[in-house]
C-alpha cells in the first residue's frame, strides 16, 4: 500500500514523526508539492494526504489506482468532492484537533490589543523605564475585558470554547449562529446586526460559505462600535479585507487581530498589511505541538480505519 503525503511540513515541522503512519505501508513525506509535481509524485499512490494542496478533478483523473484521500485539516475545499464521489474515492478530514489553540489565539489577540504587551516591553528594553521619571507609563489606552459584551459569530465548537473563556474573563456573551440554537447559559442569542451593534469584541468563527463570504463588508463594519475589536481565526474571505483597512484607518472599529486572509500567504500590497492597529499572525492559531500532535494522531487513525474496512470522518 503506497501513502504520499504531499505537504507534511506545516503539520510536522520536525517535532513530531510519521513513524505510526509509515507502519501502514510504503510512505512517502514530502514537505511541499508544486502543482507542477502532483501527479509524478502520487504516481501509484493508493492514499493520498493533502494539507493545502489541491487536488482537482483534473488532478484526480492523473491518479488512476487512487482510492483514498486524506485531508490533514478541518475544512477539506482542497479537494473536488464531487468528482471523487464520482470516482467512488473515500475523502477524510480532521473534523477536531485545535479548539483549545484557536480559542487561545483569539484571546492573544484581543489581549495584544487591550494591553499592547509586545510594545511596552519593547520599550523596557529599549531602556525608556531605566530613563524615565515614573515607576510606570503607558502608550495606549488600557481595556479591562471584565463587564465588555464579546460577539461571537458561528458558535460550534470552537465558538464555545470562546464564549467560555470570554464569561471567564467576566464578559457578557453575544452569540449569532446559523442554525438557530436552544438556550445556553451564559450565551445570549441575538441577530448579527445587533450582534455588530452591542459588542465591543467580535470574534468570527463560521465556516466559509457562499453565504459568509464577505460577510463583514463596509456597511457591517460600519455597524460596529467606534471601540470595537474584531478578531477573525476563522476563514480570511470572510472579511473585506479593503474595507476592513479604510474603516481601521477612519478609526472605526478600533483594531483588529486576524489570524487568515483572503489570499496566504498575502501579496505584498494586502491593504492590511499597513492598516491602523491591524495585527496579523500567519495562520498559526491551530499550531501549538499539542494540535498537531492531536491531528496527526487522528490522521493515522482515520488511514487505519480505511485500511481495516470501517472508515471514520468521511467527508463530501
């Protein structure tokens, strides 16, 4: 049985190992595969493991003894899922690996722009506290998150896992989610216009949909408090991005931590890129070695079960 995986590295930067998916056949790793080199490398393959790579119905007709494919992620885009089911090729996916990290992500985020850490220990060590004539100063206004109203759009599970630290650190809860929920404590339920309204932190956390796509463009961000944060670790086309930056550069919301964009890696002339109080990590937020050890351990439980007759997260 040949294994390729086509681009390992993200998930496997070196601290872990393939070994328990070698056990199941003859693996090949490969840390990245241009376009280019798909079908030279999966040539033969019978499983096949992507992470970004996209494997299109064009592509798929280049593999002919491909039954399986495996997605080393949640969502599973990357793959034509219509023409593998016509191909009767069984796709997997990752469905739950990176709650807690993401969760954690958002509230990097929003504690890098309430409190600007990095900054002011930039400035210690620049020697400004040695110098200066206070036992303190401070560059920014600092936010107390205790007794804000956080929004959440989209609450699965890592929508929760937000609101729960987000009632922890004394917020009031604000969730909108389609479909429409029974009660939860701690969670009031409300429309995305009142949602943007009332919240001073909002956090997305729905999927990529024709639906979603653009859904906070400049008439939603013009719904936001002046004092608003926005925090997306979701999808990057979920957000304007040309909007986003002229509303941040009017000062309305007043930042915004982004852990996708549209386009990744993002060209150079990306609008947020230089956009006011916009603080960009590069889709890192799934990242911590605990998710990725999670995620590979399912990656290789999901390639068992196929091998063994009883597949699990089947997708498509």
């Amino acid at each position: 049985m040949k294994i390729v995986v086509l681009d390992g590295y993200t998930l496997n930067p070196g601290d872990l190992s393939w070994d328990n998916l070698a056990a199941l056949g003859d693996c090949e790793v490969y840390d990245r595969t241009p376009p280019d080199e798909i079908a030279e490398r999966a040539a033969g393959a019978e499983i096949v493991l992507t992470n970004k790579v996209v494997l299109d119905r064009t592509r798929l007709e280049s593999l002919p003894d491909l039954r399986y494919i495996g997605v080393l992620a949640t969502g599973y885009n990357v793959v034509d899922a219509r023409a593998a089911r016509e191909r009767g090729l069984l796709v997997t996916n990752v469905p739950d690996y990176a709650t807690p990290a993401v969760a954690q992500a958002v509230f990097a985020h929003i504690l890098e722009l309430t409190h600007r850490v990095a900054h002011h220990a930039q400035t210690v060590r620049d020697g400004r506290w040695s110098d200066g004539p206070d036992f303190c100063y401070w560059d920014f206004p600092l936010v107390e998150l205790n007794g804000l109203v956080m929004g959440i759009v989209g609450l699965g599970r890592i929508g929760s896992a937000v609101a729960d630290l987000a009632r922890a650190f004394g917020m009031t809860v604000l969730a909108c989610t389609e479909p429409p929920q029974v009660p939860r404590d701690g969670v009031q339920f409300v429309d995305l216009d009142r949602l943007l309204g009332e919240s001073d932190v909002v956090s997305l956390h729905c999927p990529l949909t024709p639906e979603t796509e653009g859904l906070m463009s400049a008439e939603r961000l013009a719904l936001m408090k002046p004092s608003a944060l926005l925090i997306n670790t979701s999808r990057g086309p979920l957000v304007d991005e040309q909007a986003l930056a002229d509303a941040l550069n009017a000062g309305r919301p007043a930042g915004a931590g982004l852990d996708v964009l549209a386009v990744e890696p993002p060209r150079r002339d990306n609008p947020l890129l230089a956009a006011r109080n916009c603080f960009l990590t590069p889709h890192y937020a799934w990242a911590t070695r605990a998710a990725r050890a999670r995620l590979m351990k399912t990656v290789v439980e999901n390639v068992k079960a196929f091998l063994d007759g009883r597949p699990q997260n089947v997708v498509g």
